[in-house]
C-alpha cells in the first residue's frame, strides 16, 4: 500500500505553476493526459517520485491506456492510486488543495484547487466541482 506524501515548502508556487501550464498544453495520450498530468503535480508538489514514469509513453490511445494499467495489474483506475498513494479519503469533499482526485461522467485523474478540481482531457483543461469527484487522496 502507498503512503502518505509530504509536501516541498514552495508547493502553492508551484501547484499554480502546473495548472498554469496544463492551459498551453495539447493533450496527448501518454504524455499529458489526465494520469500523467496528475502524477506529475503530485512529483512537482512533493519533490518525490515520478510515479507516472510506471506508464508514461507506454500509450497512445484511451485503448492503450487500459492495456498498460491492466499490464500493470490494476482493472481499475482507482485500483492503481490505491497502490501507489495509499487509500482514499473517506470523501472527496473532504479533499485539500494540492490532493488527487478522480472524478467526472468518463473519471479522470485532476487536481483539487480548491471547491473545484482541474483536469487535463482531450478538450483541454477543465474544472469541475469537487462534488463531481468520486475518490479522493490525501498529498
């Protein structure tokens, strides 16, 4: 099971330095995609490991994605999070700026940054509510 991860000092920089830069980038199956993005945040914010380095650039479509996570053994997306940062929140309205989270119709991985939560997807980056996210976890 994952643990808890502590944050670098600076991370508020750099949390709006990542959701800043998500707005300029194309999305790419990946490379920047909603997991990617995600994980990286969650590196940039802890100055820990490049958990995305596990499937980044292993993928080109949504397809090749759930290849690579069943590869990974996860059948579902939470499943993966779950053993790389621990288990969920017990809700995700509970979650902090700076934590993961998993939400919307087709779940994503975003960000919380805040009431709202920023993800990266095809038609770029979007923002929905924290009560349209399903899971949170902790940063």
């Amino acid at each position: 099971m994952g643990a808890r991860v502590m944050r670098v000092s600076n991370w508020e920089t750099r949390l709006a330095q990542a959701v800043e830069a998500a707005r300029d980038l194309p999305f790419a199956w990946g490379s920047h995609d909603c997991a990617t993005w995600a994980f990286d945040v969650v590196r940039d914010l802890s100055g820990g490991a490049d958990h995305a380095a596990l499937w980044r650039g292993r993928y080109r479509t949504a397809l090749g994605s759930h290849r690579v996570m069943r590869r990974l053994g996860w059948d579902l997306l939470e499943e993966g999070v779950r053993a790389l940062l621990g288990d969920p929140l017990a809700t995700p309205l509970l979650a902090q700026r700076g934590d993961m989270v998993l939400g919307g119709a087709d779940p994503a991985f975003g960000i919380c940054i805040g009431a709202r939560a920023a993800f990266v997807g095809p038609e770029g980056l979007t923002f929905l509510p924290l009560s349209a996210c399903h899971l949170a976890w902790r940063i």
